[in-house]
C-alpha cells in the first residue's frame, strides 16, 4: 500500500471516529450534501484514469477518500459547533485490516445462518428518559433498575415498568452507575460534571465526590463500588484514578500511569483493583492506594481488565489484537491470539474457564482459559462492544453498534435476538441471570425474559 493511500486511510478512519463519538448530530445529511454540493469540482479534479460510474462497484479511490474524510470532519466539527439536537445513525466504521490466518475459520456472515434461535423477543418497554440512555444496573436483589441518560437524570425503576424514584443532580450525561453491595445506594458520575456522586435510593439525598474539574465537552470516566465494601474509585480522561471513602473522602490518588485509566475493576473480594490505560500498561494496587504490580506486555493501550469469579487471575485486552491472562502477582500465564482487530472487552463465565471477547471486528470468541482453544460466535453486521455472561452462567450476551443484542448459549449456540428501535447503548443481566434490560438511542428502557415461553 503506498503511503499517499495509508494517509487517506488514516484521515477516513479519524474522520469516521469523529462522527461515532458526535452520535447526536445529524452527521450523515451533512455530509451527503457536502458532497452533492461539491460532485462537480470532484469530478474535475479526479485522476483521468479513475472513471467515475454510479454503476462500478470498486471501492472508493485514495483522492475520493480523502475527499470524503475532509469532509465528513468538517462537517461534523461544523454540526457540533452549532449544537444541532438531531439525532442520526452512526457512519459505517473504517474497514478492518486484511485478516490473517487463525487457527479457526471464521464463520459465514450472520445473513447465511438458517437459524439464529428463538424469534426476537417481546420486551416490557419503560418511558421517562427525554434523551438516550447510556448506562444501566439491576439491583442486587433485582427488585430496581437503575438507569442514567443524556438528559442529566438517574431513574429507577421496577422490573415490570413502573416509574419509582427520578435522581437529579447532575450537570451533564450520566455515563456510568452501580449500587453498592447492600441495594440502598448508588454511585454514578456525569461527563460535564465537577463531581461524582454517592445516591441515598430512599430518600434521593446525595454525598459529593470531590476532586473532579469540570471538563471542556465531554469527558469518558468511570466508576467501580468495592465489592462488600465502604470504598469506591473514580477516574476518567481528566481525572486521575482515585480512590475514595463513602462519605466522601479521599483515600487516595493512584499514581504510576502514564497516560489516562479507562477502565477499572475490583477484585471479587474487594482486596485489590485493577485499572487498565492507555499508556500500555494494567495495574494491581491495594485499596490503600498502594502498587502492587504492573502488568505491560502489551504492546499498546490497554482497553479492558476482567477479574476470574475465583480472584486468582484476571485478564486484559488490548489494541494489540492479544488477550492475556495473568496470575495476581503480575506473573502472564497464556496469551490468547486469534482477533484481527482492538480487543475492547472480556467477561469470564462464572463456572471460571471460559472468557468471551469482543472488539473491534464483528466477531466475538469464547475461550477456554485452560487450552487456548477458541469458539466463533456467528459474525455482527457491526462491531462488537460488548460482551457479557448471565450470572448463572447459562447465556453470552454480546452487543454490536446496531439496534440488536443477540443472545448465545454457553457453547456458542444461537438462543434469541433482541431488538431495538435505535442503538442499543448499554446493557446488564440481573442477578438470577434470566433478565436482560437495556437503553437505547430512542430513549426507552426495555426488559426482556429469556424464560418467556
């Protein structure tokens, strides 16, 4: 590939990565009129030996490329700046890179499947959200769910769709919720706040967590509650990890990362958190604040960590297409090869042999820990951003950037599809594992049974 095309590669993957994380904008019309505006000046200047055919079926030249990353960033940088409130679907993502061989074929595109399992589903639909949904949380006892939207609100409700409780408070999207071990609280943080926040369920009173600046636009961050515990940790892309009491103090700052924290985890036990940054980089540290190991042989950023139900080990994916697996003094125990792109989740089965991964490319695997050996799901029409095991081990939920999650059994077999009427924006199992509830980009909450005759 010469390095003019690698260029316009590089700028069409920026300009589509742009307009995936403005999904509020109406992307898609802007640019398609930007380039009816500009169709004739394209044609004047494109190369004399690249006819241009509405019929001809090759993929887009390097200069038309360029032409339509240039002005797909221009318009979404001109959408945003004005704040348009529309909402569009997102632009296909770049194409994958060319794949290499794997010890397992991939299987056919889902279209030529026979079968995918049950029909989709019937779902008990919730209203109340005026903007998307982004993250969602059953209680531990499964009478709540929690959910937190683009409209700055924290609402719960019960399994069957009655509105309970509406928590406000927070000054921008809600991207991240839990509830602490005993069902009376809620952490949560917002993308434009200056502050998390630690809920009272009952009476809808909240603890600050200080330390937060208000951000620029929208900031990624995230929360984790210690399992069994009083502690919590905070961080994101402008606030370092920290670690903090219930009632709001600090306990400390994790210093060693060189670059922001994406996603954190507590061990099963609550004796130890993992964090997973950009900088290449997982680490063990004490909930006192203390490092305990640095887990770097990956070789590049770090996207998920994954605790074992056991707490003997845990995983970690990255953009360097491995899953790896190490023991909890930092000691790797096997590295998992197979993706072909970013690996971007895990969850572990919790009989603890099996993980499921998901990332970058429309298939998600299961492993077997103990062999190496590697199971492909039937393929997304999309790539694949979530995976995740019921909590009694019986279902794989995986969800891709469409309105659909599909639902698997514990050996790779097709059980039921849910839809949606947007993109399904997150997605959790309760507790009893039969339950599955979810938000999308239309702003409803939907639970589905899998029991459901």
């Amino acid at each position: 590939m010469s390095a003019q095309l690698r260029d316009c590669d590089a700028c069409f993957e920026f300009a589509c990565g742009l307009s995936a994380r403005l999904p509020s904008v109406a992307l898609e019309e802007a640019v398609a009129l930007a380039l009816a505006d500009r169709a004739p000046l394209m044609m004047a200047t494109a190369p004399t030996d690249e006819a241009i055919s509405p019929a001809a079926p090759t993929p887009p030249s390097a200069w038309r490329r360029t032409a339509i990353a240039a002005l797909a960033l221009a318009a979404a940088l001109l959408v945003a700046l004005l704040g348009t409130e529309a909402e569009s679907p997102m632009l296909p993502p770049p194409p994958e890179p060319a794949p290499q061989p794997l010890s397992v074929p991939l299987p056919p595109p889902v279209a030529e499947l026979p079968e995918l399992g049950k029909p989709m589903l019937a779902a008990t639909v919730m209203t109340g959200h005026t903007r998307s949904g982004r993250t969602i949380s059953w209680s531990p006892d499964d009478s709540l769910i929690a959910t937190g939207g683009e409209d700055d609100l924290i609402r719960l409700w019960t399994p069957e769709g009655k509105p309970v409780r509406t928590l406000e408070g927070h000054q921008g999207w809600v991207l991240w919720l839990t509830w602490s071990p005993d069902g009376k609280r809620i952490l949560s943080v917002a993308d434009e706040d200056a502050a998390g926040r630690i809920w009272d369920v009952t009476t809808g009173e909240s603890v600050v967590l200080p330390g937060l600046k208000k951000p620029r636009g929208h900031a990624r961050r995230w929360v984790a509650w210690q399992p069994g515990g009083e502690l919590v940790a905070l961080g994101g892309w402008d606030v370092p990890p920290t670690i903090f009491r219930t009632d709001g103090t600090e306990v400390a700052e994790l210093k060693g990362h060189g670059k922001y924290v994406r996603r954190a985890s507590w061990r099963p036990d609550g004796t130890m958190l993992a964090t997973a940054s950009r900088d290449g980089t997982a680490r063990l540290w004490d909930p006192d604040g203390t490092m305990k190991a640095v887990l770097g042989a990956h070789t590049g950023w770090v996207a998920s960590v994954c605790w074992a139900p056991d707490g003997e080990r845990l995983a970690t994916t990255g953009e360097d297409t491995t899953v790896r697996i190490w023991k909890t003094d930092g000691t790797p125990v096997r590295t998992l090869e197979g993706h072909i792109a970013d690996v971007e989740n895990c969850s572990w089965h919790p009989g603890g042999r099996l993980l499921a991964t998901g990332g970058a490319q429309e298939t998600a695997y299961i492993w077997d820990v103990e062999t190496g050996v590697k199971t492909a799901l039937p393929r997304h029409d999309l790539r694949v951003y979530h995976v995740s095991w019921s909590r009694d081990g019986r279902y794989l939920m995986t969800k891709d950037a469409s309105n659909q999650v599909r639902v698997w059994s514990a050996t790779g077999e097709p059980v039921s599809r849910l839809q949606h009427r947007g993109r399904v924006r997150a997605i959790g199992w309760s507790r009893k594992g039969h339950r599955v509830a979810t938000v999308a980009l239309d702003t409803a909450v939907r639970v589905f049974d899998l029991d459901q005759p």
